[in-house]
C-alpha cells in the first residue's frame, strides 16, 4: 500500500538547458597559469603550491593542460614542484620560507616541510606526468611519521624539539594518507626500509570525531562540516577503511545511514546570504527562513510577530523552485560552491551520489555561481576565485554531470588519468607489487 | 629594486641586516603573485632574521608587518610566540594586538591557534568570554571561534555556572537556527564524559529544550537533530526510546491529516519510529511517500532509497 492522496506539486525535472562554458573555464585558468596572480592572493602566499594545484588540476579535468602548454613549460612546472622539495624530505608549502644556503641546525625550524604542500607536490607530478624520480621517496616517509602525534592525528609541520605543529583537524590526516598512498599505496610493514605511520590510530581520530547528528567534525565534539566530512572519509578510503558495500560500518565509521542522512541534508535551496539573514532575531517559520520546506511553511508556523512580519513581507507567496540547488557545508547555512566538491564527493565514496538531485546542482552550479569570466564564484553573483574555481568543476566531475569533463578521483582529488599514469609507475609497481 | 618603499632597506635600524630574496627557481613558476613592494621586502627582512634566529622587539614588529599582509604564514606565527616568550614581552598587550588582528581576518586559523598559545600561557581566560561576544557580532557561525571556545571551556573549566549555558542560550534567544550555538550546548552538557549521558535529569532538561524550540519554529533542523541525538546516546537510566517521541512528532506530522504536515522533520521521525516495528511498514512508507512528493522533494531519491529499506514493503534491499 502507498500513500493516500499526494499531489506531486513539485516536479524537480524541469525541461531546462543550462550551459558549461568551457573556453571560458580554459581562458581563465590559462591566465592563472601564465600570468601573475593578482596581489589578492598574496594573504595565500604560503600556500602557493594549493593554488598551483588547483591551476594545473582544473586544466587537466578540462582535457586542456597538455593542448596549451610545450613540453618544455611542462618540464619547468616540474622544476618549481621540485624546487619546493625539502632537504629533510617532503615539500615546503611555497618557496618563501625556504632559507637557502643560510639553513642550518638552529634555524630550520622556520622553513619546515609542510603536509600540505607535499600532497599537492604529488599531485601535481601525477598530472605532469612526472616519474617521481627527484622525489626523496624515503626521506618523505621517515618525516611523515614525525607528522603524526601520538594520538593519531597529523598536523602540518614539525616545529621546535619535534613537536607537531598545525591544527588536528582531518584535512592533515587526509592529505598525509595521501601522501602514504601516494608512496606506498596499501602495503603494510616497511617500505623502502621505512615503518608504517599508525594508520589505525588515524581511522580512530576519524571515528570519534562523528557527531550526534551524523556528520564527521574537526576533533570530538566540534560541529559536522562537509568540508572536515569530505576529508574524514577520504582518508578512509586512503586507509582502505570505509566500510564495504552492504555494510553498515567499519572500523572508521560507526553509522554509514547516518552520515548519509547528514550528507543529503546538506542540499538547500537557500542560496543566498539574504534569504539566511531573515531567520536572525525571527523564530518563525515562514518561507523567507525556510526555502527547503517552501511548500508548506508559508501560512502555517508562521507567527504574527514584527521579524516575522518582516521576513514574510515581499516574499512570494508561491513555491520556490527546485530548478536550483546548491550544498550548504553544516546545518542552517546557504549554499557555497565548494561544499558540492566536499558532500558531492563524500557521496561519491560511499556510492551513493544517486540519492541526491544531482540534476538541480548542475544548474545551481551553472546558472548562479558559473562565473561570465570563466571560474566559479563561493555563491551567486561573487567573482571567481581559484579555490571554487576548481572545486566547482571537480563537483561536476565527481557527480558526473558534465561530459566536457575528464572523470575525477574522489579520493585523491585528481583526474583518473593522472592516478592511471601513477600506477603505471614502474618503481611503485616493483614496490607496492 | 626596492629604493621607493624601503621600509627596511633605508632604515638606520635594519642597516646589519642582509635580505635574503625568494627564490623561485631559473624557469617558469607556478602560481606566481603578483606581490607588492613592501611585501617582497618584509619577506625577504623575515627571512634573514629567521635564519639568524634573532629574537628582538624588531623582529616581532617585523612579524606584524608579515601577519598583515599574510596572517596564514605557517611559521611567522611560531616564530613571533618565540619572541614574545624569549623577549618576556607582555602577554596582555599581545591579546590586545591580537584582538584586532582577529577581528579582522575571520577567516583565519593561526590567530586562533596563537591565542590558544598565549591565554594557556597566561593562565586566565579573564575577558576571553567577552572577546569571543565581540566576535560573534561579526559572525556568529565562525568556526575558529567555536572551535577556540570549546578549549577554553576545557582548560578553564568553565562547564558549568560560568555564564557559558547563559551565552549559548542567549545566542539561541536571537537565532533559533544557528546549529554552532546547538552544537556547543551538546558540548557543554555531555562534553564532561559518558556519565552525563546516564544523568536522567539532564537528559530531561534537554529533551524539554529542544522541544520548545520547536514548537517556536517546527522546520529548523537543529533542534531535531539534537533530539535524535540524544536518543541515540543517552543510556541506563536516562535512555530515550524512539518510540516514545512518537506522540510528539505527530504534533507536527498526522499521518492522518497528511495535507497538514508543519514540519518535514517530524515527518522523517515519525517514518524512522514506524520503521521500527515490521507492522508499521506500510505507514513508514506513506511518510516517506509524503516526504519525497510533497513536503521535502528536494530529497526525493533519498526518500526513496529509505522506503526501500523498509522491512516487508516488497522492494526491501532489491530496489536500492
Ligand atoms: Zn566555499
């Protein structure tokens, strides 16, 4: 038996075209990569080699890095990566802090390498095409493991007396996952003469960062946040620990139907900072406060009070539109660009983009935040900027909603050819067997 | 190069020092900024202090200057907390500087981590509270600043009495919706250890705050959540059975009055507490029905997928 009557007032399949302007996504990375960058980004200097990242991942998901570069600017790029390679291994986050010939004992400890800076160095060599065979393979692996504190998490740096420097949160235990796989893939015990970092204390850290309401957090008891959520997961499929189909949980995640409510729950149709800042000093349900329950909030929990009059007043009294749906990163706030990459992808791992409407976030995605100049802006009507620049276009890729775009790995972030030419490797395939 | 700014370069004071320039390889760089004059000087001053280690009242302006012009620099931070404790600088003054510092980069992670570094050294959080109110007037989501709130609470046991429940309650007063301000009651009241989630009386008080901040706004998720919360993790004597929210969620969602749902929420705790027990399948599936077509289409396949988990409703598992 179903349901008595329901009317299906809301068809979310719209006849609607909207258009992914390609040349225009090239024109603007193309500008990233052979221009400056303009001073703006100067407050990002430190992560110089995240925006390389981005530049040289972006034009590889458009199919357009190899058309519009020679082989010998490609073998430059690859020549910055290494430049930005640590003497103690891994890599520096940006040349900056790098001290030269004036480095010594003393006062290393201010131009360390940097987690972050040596999982986009990878990725980057990947894309290039690179054989890795500048990369101080086991140098890196030794200084992973005095990344990792004793409770499992990593930070990003070791500074003074080896203390572990950097916040706990899991976007260090990703990438330093990453960084493993990278050079290990999933063996265990040494590789290249090297121990293991503790992977199953790393898994734990993840595991009780799970909130009450079924996202993942930064550390214990912090707030669910698609984007810590994303990183969480993806360490665990790093790690080999997510759970398998048909299963529930694993050693890494408690409540997989849990985290999938949480996840979907991240699509709203609320998508601008305006429609958020009516619910500020209004308790009352009105379709201003809530676009997600547009069908019926409107005459029903709404009190007579003066915010409530005010929020009610000049809205339409109509249905909102499912045409366009965007992903918040936690409860109760707008849409952003970036979090259809984080829960997008967080989906992904666990197999289950399907569940959300893929569909109406292609047209978010393309119609509100797609930016005339090329890019992608944090939400509707913002200029560009390279962090949603390629997040956008990795959401598309990893929900499948756009053919002009090369497939991309959920895990490592990068297009599958790039981790087909790793795995091609011959030094990873003679190690990792 | 340097002749019109020289901020450093033309100072009586800086006149020992030799900069060291960036070095960004003989070839083409990636992801080059197009930086200003006084930040290429400033870096290239840092550096040279940095390598000879000084620890002066210059270099901690010096470092200022970086933070201004790039508060994310992983190790001005670290360096400058050396200064201020080689140089025994004042720990109060710094708080000050950093108040405004953080007040205008809310984006940032480090001023948190250095604040974090400095009030654990000072030992009080006196004003700390206050500062972090002047914060929440900016933005009362800031990530950083709960994050930061959650440790001084820790350090400070500032858990109960201490104006902390008032805080978050207050923010609730004006903001129903803002799930940071939930997030840290949850802390607040079972962030003490296991224990607080056998304290039947706590469990109570809460069960009845959250439901009164539902029945202000039916369709705000948060206090929801909280309440699926706790029937999850409270235990022994304090523990909540699904079932018994039932008479609740259908103050919100009848399935015999289905064209007067007022919260879609209610809907999906009706349909996961009927989903319980093998004869009210059918019914799960009717909420689950309701949910997808009319009261929260935008998750449609969800809901789809969850009626086909319902035990006995023909599809079970097949249709996934
Ligand atoms: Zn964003």
């Amino acid at each position: 038996m179903s349901a008595g009557r329901v009317e299906d007032v809301h068809p979310i399949v719209v006849e609607h075209k909207s258009h992914f302007n390609k040349p225009r996504h090239v024109k603007y990375w193309l500008r990233c990569l052979k221009t400056y960058l303009p001073q703006q980004y100067q407050s990002t200097d430190s992560n110089r080699t995240m925006l390389a990242f981005f530049t040289l991942a972006a034009l590889d998901l458009l199919d357009s890095l190899k058309p519009n570069t020679t082989p010998e600017e490609r073998e430059q790029y690859i020549d910055w990566v290494y430049l930005c390679q640590h003497p103690d291994g891994g890599f520096r986050g940006f040349p900056g802090s790098d001290l030269g010939e004036h480095r010594n004992e003393e006062n290393k400890v201010w131009d360390p390498a940097n987690v972050a800076g040596t999982y986009f160095a990878f990725c980057m060599l990947a894309i290039l095409e690179d054989d890795f065979g500048r990369v101080n393979k086991k140098a890196c692996l030794t200084w992973l493991r005095r990344v990792q504190r004793p409770d499992g998490s990593f930070g990003e740096t070791v500074g003074e007396e080896g203390k572990v420097e950097g916040g706990m949160d899991p976007r260090f235990g990703y990438m330093a996952m990453g960084i493993r796989w990278f050079l290990r893939g999933r063996a265990t015990g040494d590789v290249m003469g090297v121990p293991d970092v503790d992977a199953d204390k790393l898994v734990e850290c993840v595991r009780i960062s799970q909130t009450y309401d079924g996202g993942i957090s930064e550390a214990p008891f912090h707030e669910a946040h698609g984007g810590f959520t994303y990183c969480a997961l993806a360490a665990l499929s790093f790690a080999g620990h997510l759970p398998k189909p048909g299963e529930n949980s694993s050693a890494g995640l408690s409540d997989v139907n849990h985290t999938i409510a949480w996840l979907v729950s991240r699509q709203t149709a609320t998508l601008e900072e305006e429609d958020l800042l009516d619910t500020y000093g209004d308790e009352t349900d009105t379709i201003a406060t809530c676009h997600d329950a547009h069908s019926f909030v409107a005459m029903k929990g709404f009190r007579d009070t003066k915010n409530g009059k005010d929020s009610f007043d000049d809205r339409p009294t109509s249905n909102y539109h499912l045409q366009w749906v965007g992903f918040n990163g936690r409860c109760n706030k707008i849409a952003d660009t970036c979090y259809s990459w984080w829960v997008g992808a967080s989906l992904s791992l666990l197999d289950k983009v399907s569940l959300a409407s893929p569909d109406p976030n292609r047209h978010y995605l393309l119609d509100k935040t797609q930016h005339i100049v090329g890019g992608f802006g944090k939400v509707a009507g913002n200029p560009p900027d390279l962090y949603h620049s390629f997040l956008g276009l990795a959401a598309l890729s990893v929900m499948g909603l756009e053919k002009e775009l090369k497939p991309i790995d959920a895990t490592v972030c990068i297009s599958t050819d790039a981790c087909t030419h790793l795995a091609k490797l011959p030094w990873r395939v003679e190690n990792l067997g | 190069m340097l002749e019109k700014m020289a901020k450093y370069s033309n100072a009586e004071e800086w006149a020992d020092i030799v900069p060291i320039p960036q070095d960004d390889g003989p070839g083409q760089p990636l992801a080059a900024i197009a930086y200003s004059d006084d930040y290429v000087e400033a870096m290239s001053y840092l550096r040279a202090v940095m390598a000879n280690n000084e620890m002066s009242e210059r270099a901690l302006h010096l470092t200022e200057d970086i933070i201004r012009m790039n508060p994310a620099h992983y190790t001005v931070w670290l360096y400058r907390s050396r200064i201020l404790f080689a140089t025994s600088s004042s720990l109060p003054a710094e708080i000050t500087w950093l108040n405004t510092i953080a007040l205008k980069y809310q984006k940032n992670y480090q001023i948190w981590h250095h604040r974090h570094t400095i009030v654990d050294a000072l030992n009080s959080c006196t004003g700390e509270q206050d500062f972090l109110s002047q914060m929440f007037e900016l933005d009362m989501k800031n990530y950083h600043v709960w994050s930061y709130r959650q440790w001084l609470v820790k350090r400070f046991d500032l858990w109960e009495g201490k104006g902390e429940l008032e805080a978050v309650e207050s923010i609730l007063e004006r903001d129903v919706r803002n799930n940071s301000a939930w997030n840290h009651r949850w802390y607040l009241v079972f962030g003490r250890g296991e224990s607080c989630f056998e304290d039947k009386e706590r469990v109570r008080r809460e069960v009845d705050y959250a439901k009164e901040a539902i029945h202000l706004a039916p369709q705000n998720q948060s206090p929801w959540n909280y309440i699926r919360g706790l029937i999850r993790q409270t235990k022994g004597p304090a523990a909540l059975s699904l079932a018994s929210f039932k008479q609740f969620a259908s103050e919100f969602a009848s399935l015999d009055d289905p064209d007067n749902v007022t919260s879609s929420h209610a809907l999906d705790l009706l349909a996961e507490i009927l989903a319980e027990r093998e004869g009210d399948a059918a019914d799960a599936a009717k909420a689950l029905d309701l949910l997808a077509k009319k009261y929260d289409p935008i998750r449609e396949n969800y809901w789809k997928y969850r009626k086909s988990l319902l035990v006995g409703q023909g599809g079970v598992k097949a249709a996934a």
